[in-house]
C-alpha cells in the first residue's frame, strides 16, 4: 500500500511501514483536528479583545454576536443552534449579561410561556464599540493570505457548512424561526 503524504490534506491516517501494522491516525494532516485547533486558536486570539476591555466570555460573546447580527429578538434556543452552543451554557450566558444589564427577556406575543431575548441600549452601544475592534483583529488575523487566497478559503469554508447545513448567510439566518 503507497505511504499517504504527510502534506496531504485530508488524509488523516498514513500506512505503516511495518506490514501488518494498523494504520495509526495522523494529527496533524486530520482535517477535524485541524479545524478545531484553529478554531480554538482564533477564538483565543478574538476573546482577548472582548475579555480584557469588556469582561465578556466566549458564550456571553457569541450571545451578544447573535443578537447584534440579528438586529431583533431571538430565542436562546436559536441562539444555541446558530452557533452551535450547549443550551446550558448559552443559557448561564443569557443569566449574566442580564445582569448586567446588557440583554433583556421580551415576551412572545403568540405563546406567553415562552420568550426571546434582545440587547438592552446598554447592550447595543458595547456591541458597535466592540465590532471594529474584532474586525481589525480578524484582518490581522487573515493578513497572511492574499485577497485571493481568502476568498477561496472562504468558498472552502462555505462548501464545508452547506454539506453539513449550517447557516451560512444572513439571508439564511434571517428565514429560520427565531422562536
């Protein structure tokens, strides 16, 4: 059996020399591993800015990222499926930015029992003071790759979401139920 190259993506396991040898998994060419340290490293590399200035964790962030994006109320359910979040943790999120002031419930006018949930003033104003800042940082994080290379990856990274249906485009975004 030909030896997989390291360099090849996509091919996570490689064929031992040894015969009769099981193939061993390689790390660094598994695309899941891959994505999900680079995810980690970019999330780290974002969190700084909203964590030293604004106090804000990851889960509180991504709450606050749906809410803005949306720009209308949601449910914390929407919000756990949009940015594939636990509910729990969305949920602690949701308790804490309430506290502070920054998200507030608001009822459904269809069905009282449940709610949606929307930035306060409060929430908004530390939400348009936070975006340049995360977009400056996702330029410098980019800025490795020419104009070109990222809309390639960007392509990539937008067949990959269509294959296992997520929502990639704020039209799409805005058609699922919110409730």
């Amino acid at each position: 059996m030909p030896k997989a190259s390291s360099n090849q993506v996509g091919s996570g396991s490689r064929a031992e020399d040894a015969p009769g040898e099981s193939s061993k998994l390689d790390l660094f060419s598994f695309v899941p591993f891959r994505l999900n340290r680079l995810a980690a490293e970019v999330s780290s590399a974002l969190s700084s800015e909203y964590q030293e200035r604004y106090g804000l964790d990851i889960p509180e962030w991504r709450v606050l990222a749906t809410l803005g994006f949306r720009n209308e109320a949601c449910s914390a359910q929407y919000i756990s499926h949009c940015t594939r979040t636990h509910k729990s943790t969305i949920s602690r999120a949701v308790t804490t930015l309430m506290q502070r002031q920054l998200v507030e419930r608001v009822a459904n006018a269809d069905d009282r029992r449940e709610f949606a949930l929307r930035m306060t003033q409060k929430g908004k104003a530390l939400y348009r003071e936070l975006i340049p800042r995360l977009l400056r940082r996702e330029q410098e994080i980019l800025s490795c790759l020419s104009a070109q290379e990222r809309k390639t990856f960007a392509a990539m990274l937008g067949k990959i979401e269509k294959s296992l249906d997520l929502v990639q485009t704020a039209k799409e975004a805005g058609v699922k139920d919110a409730y």
